[in-house]
C-alpha cells in the first residue's frame, strides 16, 4: 500500500504518523588548535552554523597549542571512525604522522587555515597568508615614505600561517632599500607574550617606525608594551586576522590597520567541503578566502 493511503488510513484510526527517517547523520571530527583565540571561535562557530545546515554532526576538539594534546585527540576520532577529519594544526611538521594515520585509516582530511607538511590531504581552505604577509608590507611602506626602521613579531614556529605571512611580509619590503627590518621576535600568537616580547624590543630598538605582528593577538599586546612607553607617537601597528579587538582598536585610532580574513567563512567552507567529498563530489585541492586590509 501507497505511504499516502497508509497515512489517511491512519488518519481515520485517529493513529500517529511518523516521518521517514531520512540519511544517517554522518560525523565529522574538527581539530582546532586553539579556541583561546577569538579568531579560532569564528571558525568554529561557522563550522557549527554549515553543519547544522548539513544536517552533519560536528565533533569539535581544542588542541590547546599542544601537538601532542592534537595527535591524541585525532586518533581518539579515528577509533569513533568519524566519517572525515578536518584540522587546523597547531604545528604543519608535527602534524604529519597524525595525518598518515588518518590515512592509513582511509578516513579523508582537510586542512584548514594553516597547512600540513605531508600526508595525503584532499583539500585545504586558507586564506594566502604570503599575499597578506605583502598587503602588510605594502601598506607600511607606503606610509612611511619607503623609509624607516620596521619591527616584526612572528607567530608560532612551524606553523604555516607565521612561516607565509612572514615570507609574504620580507619579500614585499625587498624592494624598499630606505626599510630596515631590525627585530624579528617570536610571541607565539598570544596577546601576553607580544606584551612581553615587545617590552624587551624597545628596550633594545631607540628609533621605531612600525611594528607587524602577524596576528592581531599579538598587535594588541605590542599596543600595550608601546602605550606604556609613551611611545605611541613614534610608531604605528599592523595586524592580521581582523577580530573585534583590533577593530575596534583601529576604529579608534590606536591600531593602523588589520588584514582582514574571514573564519566564520572558513569554518563554513571547511564543512560544506567535507559534505562534497563525502559524497564522492569533486573539491579543489586549495580553497582560497578573501584579504582585506581594514584601516580607519
């Protein structure tokens, strides 16, 4: 008998209908490398918004900074046999065994934001850090004349995100002569540390024109260490990633401008991506997310 009769057949025995169950729910598991990060919140929560549209059950997993904490919680995913992984790792060499046991696993992978430096990946969603790293370097030139004494704080070692958007940053000032790069300090993505590191560099720097940190965390703490020098006026600040903080900061002057990314648009793409190919869709191997630089 037809579904439809059986419902008004139903209907007049005054029983309850209940839907066809449709597809198991498939799960896919997103390692995050931070959530102490309000850059890596806005992933998240367009990861959630995407897989609630997708009707896909999200495991979301915060690694802390911590590779080890990472591997440990992935291969916690490939005994659950998630259906995909997805990562932003904390750091692109480390994670790579990690990633070949997914693989070994026949469990796809998707990087997100920052790159993995082997293993078999179906797809990465990122922004172009190197092109941001120039956007940076461009702009700060253009401020300064082509001249002037420039500092750079560096995000994690062995991430990708710091390795190109510090390469993205050098190459757009080699062909500024007038332009010295006098200090390169790590601080690690972290608001406290590019407090810290900044306060030693101008201890050791006397004349500072503009300062790069390659996320915005890390501007905010330099932002800090320079106010509480009184050396706002010498110098200016960039930053990368565009969270509130910052624009709210370049809104009011104090911050001269952020690259903008977009990781609510990456967490979205991230899992709509992870959709596609579980379907056995086609996805291309580098999903690029717009730049932008935000200034007042």
């Amino acid at each position: 008998m037809r579904r439809a009769s059986l419902i008004v057949l139903a209907m007049v025995l005054g029983l309850t209908v209940l839907p066809l169950q449709g597809a198991a729910m498939q799960t896919v598991g997103l390692s995050i490398s931070t959530l102490n990060n309000p850059f890596f919140v806005d992933l998240r929560d367009g990861a959630q918004a995407a897989a609630k549209t997708a009707n896909v059950n999200l495991i979301i997993l915060d690694a802390q900074n911590d590779s080890a904490k990472e591997a440990s919680g992935i291969e916690d995913l490939i005994q659950k046999k998630v259906a995909l992984v997805a990562i932003n790792p904390t750091d692109s060499d480390a994670i790579v065994p990690t990633i070949k046991k997914i693989n070994a696993a026949k469990i796809p992978v998707i990087t997100v934001d920052r790159g993995a430096n082997g293993g078999t990946i179906a797809a990465h969603i990122a922004s172009d850090n190197v092109a941001g790293g120039k956007m940076a370097a461009e702009y700060v030139a253009r401020r300064l004349n082509g001249k002037g004494n420039v500092v750079m704080l560096e995000g994690i070692a062995g991430t990708s995100a710091a390795r190109d958007r510090g390469k993205g940053f050098k190459e757009g000032l080699q062909k500024f002569s007038g332009i010295k790069l006098v200090a390169v300090q790590t601080a690690d993505f972290d608001r406290a540390k590019g407090l810290s590191v900044m306060e030693n560099i101008l201890q050791a720097q006397k004349k500072i024109d503009a300062v790069f940190a390659q996320n915005d965390e890390m501007a905010l703490g330099a932002l800090q260490a320079i106010a509480a020098a009184k050396r706002q006026k010498e110098m200016f600040v960039v930053g990368f990633d565009a969270i509130g903080d910052a624009l709210n900061a370049v809104k009011a002057g104090t911050m001269a401008a952020t690259v903008a990314q977009q990781p609510k648009e990456m967490g979205r793409l991230a899992v709509e991506t992870a959709v596609k190919i579980l379907k056995k869709q086609s996805v291309p191997k580098f999903t690029p997310v717009p730049l932008k630089l935000i200034t007042k």
